[in-house]
C-alpha cells in the first residue's frame, strides 16, 4: 500500500502530539547515520501526526510503531528531508517527507516493506528525485540502487523533475556529551511557546515572523493584540499556544508592512522596533523596548535571563546562529544541533543552562529557548556561545496606550 498527499498536518494540539510522541516507541540507532525524532522538527511531526491513523488502515488491534530517520538529498546534494524506517508491530515499513516550495510534504508511506536505501553503502549520501525514484551518491557520482552509475542523459532527465530542497544554507551535527553529573537549569515562561514560521510564499521576513510570535505570547495577557483571536488553550492542565492559523498569517503580513521587510525579505532593527510599536499602538497598547542586552558587542546572560524571569520575551538579532535539540540518558546528552551562515531574527521565551561534571573537567552549555522562526524545526535551543554573534538584543513588554 502507498499513500500519497500535500502538507497534511491534522492533529491540532501539542498536547495530542505529545502524547503520541510518548506512545511511540524510538529505535535504536541501528547505524551512525540514523537519526532520533523530534517534537519540534517539523518533518517528524508530519509523519507523527499521521502514521499511527495510517497504520490503522492496515492493522486491526493495538498498534506498537517504532521508527528512526536518515536524511535525504536532492541532485544538487542539499537537504531535502528524512527517510523514516519504521516497524509496525514488527514488521517493516518506510515513509518519506520532503520540503520544497516552503512545505513539507509526506510523499511516500509503505507497509510491510523495506526502506529502499537500505543497502546502499554506508559513506553514501541517499538521493531522492521523485515518488518512487530513488539514487545515490558518491564523490559526486550518482548510482541507481541497483548500483549502476547514472549516464549523463539520465541525470539531465532527472534534473527536469526531482524534488529540489527548500532549505539549502543549513548543516546539521551531532554531539554526545557523556558526564559525571550534571546541573541543569531550566526556565520557560509558559507552558509552551508561539512557533509561528515563515509562510510558504516569503522570502525571508525572519523579523516579522519574530514579531508575530512575540506578539501572540503578548497577547495571552493583553487582549486583542491579535484581534478577536485567543492564542492558546489549556490542555490538560498546561496552557499551550495554538498552532499557526488563519489568524497568525495575517498578522505577519501584517508585520511585513508595519516593519517594512524589504523585497530580499530584509530589515533593520531600528525598522523592526518602529513597525513592531506601530503595530502595537494600533491595538491600543504602547510596546517597550528594554536596554539593550547586547552591548558593546557584549551579550549579557545574565541580564537576558532577568528580563525572561520578568515574563519579557527577547527579540534576537543576529549572524549566524543555530537551535539544538537535546535528549537526555543515563549520564549522557545526546545534542543535535542545526547551523546556518546566514542572518536571523528569533524570539526566546525561556533559558537553560547546564553545567556538566566530566572525567577531564568542567563545560558550561548557555542556551535560551527560542522560537526559531524556521520551518524545519520551530522551536529549540539556542547556544548563545557556539559559532554565532549576537548583534542586538531586547527583552519586549505592552502598557495600555494612554
């Protein structure tokens, strides 16, 4: 059986996410290339969202689904999106999700069948073109599953209609940190956090996107921020914010003007600052802006975590950048972390800061918990020391306009 279908993204609270995640059980990596899943990725929450009700289709009675990811890439060797292996009750199966034109698409689901790139060879990266195409590639060669290398008509056919990845300037690691104890520091200020994204028709934009995300925490306690919209609901005891909507979208538009992103997607902080207040103003509240916690090219944590305590969301200005997610074991830290070049705007709503006790010594990780503004992944942690720089920061808060 094979199902096929566009951004189908049905379960609408993180609350039943959340529990599904709990439910399913995570492989063990079965080689260095494969991958956990992640709440937050949003090419893991596609096929959470969908492969339990999938899988009732071909099952009767309890369900017991494992799954792990390999990343997949498109002809021109950039990042297109995972190849879930998964077993339902024992048996095998495999799901592909891509990202392109500013959606993720889950393109492929099979039952009681095996993961097409299973047995190619373990330094070559997998190749996916279109529904049931499939290659890979070598130092730059590519080879058919069966192991023939492509002719260069092939590949000129292929180029005509593969899947092209969206999100090309991002890099991916990952990091075991093992210890002798650790203590670990953790503050949100919420239950959950805003995860408004990019929509799929900008470019760039990433400020009005951190707008809207601080605007729609605002609005919690400040009514009509968001006109006529309430932006979370309680589940289970914790307050969770909705999933980005109708109402979210238009006010990134919305932000888009206000702030004045230019035709690259671009802007300044000071451009920021006016739209974001102008905005705010037209609601019937005046915004503050608090000093700024980046100085003299100086980031201040500790300040940063003050303001975070004082119920202040932070906008983050800055070059380079990155959001990780961390698993925690039995005295290890398994840490993925994704990087990019590029310049970024994000809102942080909380912070952790862990110490570790190693066998040689002492390392201190400083991250705040971000809302990425990223489709890939729309929430995690920011590593405020790691191969980024910090141009500008402010912690955000409303008074009734008088």
């Amino acid at each position: 059986m094979t199902t096929q279908f566009k951004r189908v993204m049905k379960i609408g609270t993180a609350a039943a996410l959340a529990a599904l995640v709990l439910a399913l059980i995570i492989m063990p990596c079965a080689t260095a290339l494969a991958e956990q899943l992640d709440i937050n990725n949003v090419f893991d929450r596609v096929f959470l969202e969908n492969i339990e009700e999938l899988a009732r289709g071909e099952y009767s009675g309890q369900l017991e689904i494992e799954a792990e990811k390999e990343a997949l890439y498109d002809i021109h060797l950039d990042e297109l999106g995972y190849v879930y292996n998964f077993k339902v009750n024992g048996e095998e199966g495999y799901a592909i999700a891509v990202g392109e034109s500013g959606e993720v698409s889950l393109t492929e689901v099979f039952f009681k069948t095996a993961n097409p790139y299973k047995d190619i060879p373990q330094d070559a990266l997998a190749i996916y073109h279109a529904i049931s195409v499939f290659t890979y590639n070598i130092d730059g060669r590519f080879y058919w599953l069966t192991g023939t290398e492509l002719n260069e008509k092939e590949l000129e056919d292929l180029e005509v209609f593969s899947f092209k990845a969206t999100y090309s300037n991002f890099t991916n690691t990952n990091e075991s940190v093992s210890y002798i104890s650790k203590n670990d520091d953790v503050y949100v200020m919420t239950d959950g956090i805003p995860t408004c994204v990019a929509l799929g028709d900008m470019k760039g934009g990433c400020t009005a996107v951190t707008g809207a995300n601080i605007i729609q925490f605002m609005d919690k306690r400040n009514v009509n921020l968001i006109p006529n919209y309430e932006p979370g609901e309680i589940y289970d005891g914790f307050y969770m914010f909705k999933r980005p909507g109708t109402e979210t979208s238009n006010l990134i538009r919305q932000l888009l003007v206000d702030i004045g992103v230019d035709s690259n997607g671009g802007a300044t902080v000071a451009q920021f600052k006016s739209g974001m207040t102008k905005y705010c103003e037209r609601m019937g509240y005046k915004l503050h802006f608090d000093k700024s916690i980046a100085s003299g090219g100086k980031f201040n944590y500790e300040y940063a975590k003050v303001q975070l305590m004082s119920h202040r969301p932070l906008a983050l200005f800055l070059s380079k950048y990155s959001y990780a997610s961390i698993w925690s074991f039995e005295n290890r830290d398994s840490i993925s972390t994704t990087w990019s070049d590029g310049n970024h705007a994000m809102a942080a709503f909380g912070y952790r800061e862990i110490n570790y006790t190693l066998t040689s010594g002492t390392r201190i990780d400083q991250y705040l918990y971000v809302a990425t503004g990223g489709i890939i992944s729309d929430s995690g942690y920011y590593n405020i020391n790691k191969n980024t720089t910090i141009d500008d920061c402010y912690g955000l808060f409303v008074t009734d306009l008088k």
